[in-house]
C-alpha cells in the first residue's frame, strides 16, 4: 500500500496573535511542525510527506525539513486561499502511485505512529477514515437575535447530546480515487474538513478514537497547553 502524507502549514495563524508561522514556532526547544515531520518519517507505511505551507514560511518549514533530515518530505509546495484549496493542491502534486492519502494538520504536533496505524487500517477497509475523540463538555444550540448589538441577545435554542458528537481531528485518511472524486464534486463547497467532502458523496466515513493529547494549536491558550504537553511527551 502506497501512502502519500499531505502535512498542512498553510494556515496565516490570526488567532494566534504571532507575527511568527505557529507551525515554526518552538516547542520544548523543537519547532511545531517537527513534531509530526518526525513521526510520518518514521512510519513505514508513509511513503512520502507533501508539506503545504504559505509564502511567508515556505523558506522556514524548508530549514525546518533540512535540519530534522526528513527523507520523505518530497515537496514543499504553496497553499492556496482556504484549507481545502491548500488539500488540493497537494493532492496534485503526491507520487501517482499513491493509494491511499492521509491528511493532517501541523499545528497537531502530538499524534503516535499508532494513531496513523488505526486510521489508515481503517481506511484500507473502509476507503475513509478519521479520528476524534467524544465531547467531554455539555453542548448547547444557541440562537442569535439579527440586528444591531445582538451580542447580549443570544439564547439557548437547546441541549445536544453529547453521547453522540466527536470532536474530530487529524490525521484524516482515504483512497486516493474517493477523495479525488470527493474534490471534483463538491470541492467547490465550503467545507472545514476534508472528510465533509466524502460524505456529501454519500459515502460513509468511520470514526476512529483518538488521543486528547492531539491538540490542535490555534490560539494563545492552545500554545501554553502544547507547552505544557511537549516537557513531558513520549511519542509512542
């Protein structure tokens, strides 16, 4: 099985509040996105690594690759204007060998070479995979009053169940075929992952649990809890 890696540093890090690529910013003294360069490296079913950045850190995840000595980071390429753009592009670009892709984001640097292992074991079943963990929180609808200063007008429409909501992550692996025809369709569509794609294909897609350590940095808060998960992390 040829798996090509499609490794996300597009992203422009507005929430962050960081003149700095949060994916070249330092955890315990190693830069973000070494973290998950390392462990698709090491893990044998990933043939090659595409990495998708943006024009102002594609020369620092360059350094990043060189200093780590990462064999299978084939490319780095440009991202385009929204995520499912930059997927796309890298989609383009991956070994036509390829049978199978598997997405993730940089900015999760704590993933295990066990948690790509269960994905892509499922997705070779099941042509679609990903991986999320249960909400732990209660999860309310809230509906919001249209007008000026409805800041304060929110109320609560209702409770959700939480037995059956995930909070989904990365990685996010498929046949190459299934996604592609995924992008083709609906690509078009605004989507915020690209397993949304497979199932407006009306394909289904399996949920594989994954770890609460796979944190996914996007604000402030977010750099200070991977800080703090980085001084004591062992990669499995």
């Amino acid at each position: 099985m040829f798996v090509s890696a499609i490794l996300l540093a597009a992203g422009k890090s507005k929430r962050l509040k960081n003149k700095v690529s949060k994916v070249v910013l330092e955890l315990n003294s190693r830069p973000v996105i070494s973290y998950s360069l390392d462990c698709l490296n090491e893990h044998p079913q990933i043939k090659e690594i595409v990495v998708v950045g943006n024009r102002k850190n594609i020369e620092n995840l360059k350094k990043v690759i060189k200093q780590n000595k990462v064999r299978k980071a084939a490319k780095v390429i440009l991202g385009g204007a929204r995520r499912q753009d930059s997927v796309l592009n890298g989609l383009n670009t991956i070994n036509p060998k390829a049978d199978y892709v598997l997405i993730h984001d940089a900015a999760r640097p704590f993933i295990t070479k066990g948690l790509i292992s269960s994905v892509l074991n499922e997705a070779r079943i099941t042509k679609a995979a990903i991986v999320g963990v249960p909400v732990k929180a209660t999860i309310k609808s809230i509906r919001a009053s249209v007008g000026r200063n409805t800041r304060n007008k929110m109320t609560v429409n209702k409770t959700l169940d939480r037995s059956k909501l995930w909070e989904v992550q990365t990685p996010q692996a498929f046949s190459k075929k299934l996604i592609l025809k995924a992008f083709r369709d609906f690509g078009s569509q605004k989507v915020t992952d690209d397993a949304m794609l497979v199932e407006k294909s009306g394909k289904k897609v399996k949920m594989v649990l994954g770890s609460n350590y796979n944190i996914k940095i996007t604000t402030p808060e977010d750099l200070i809890i991977a800080k703090g998960i980085a001084q004591l992390w062992k990669p499995a």
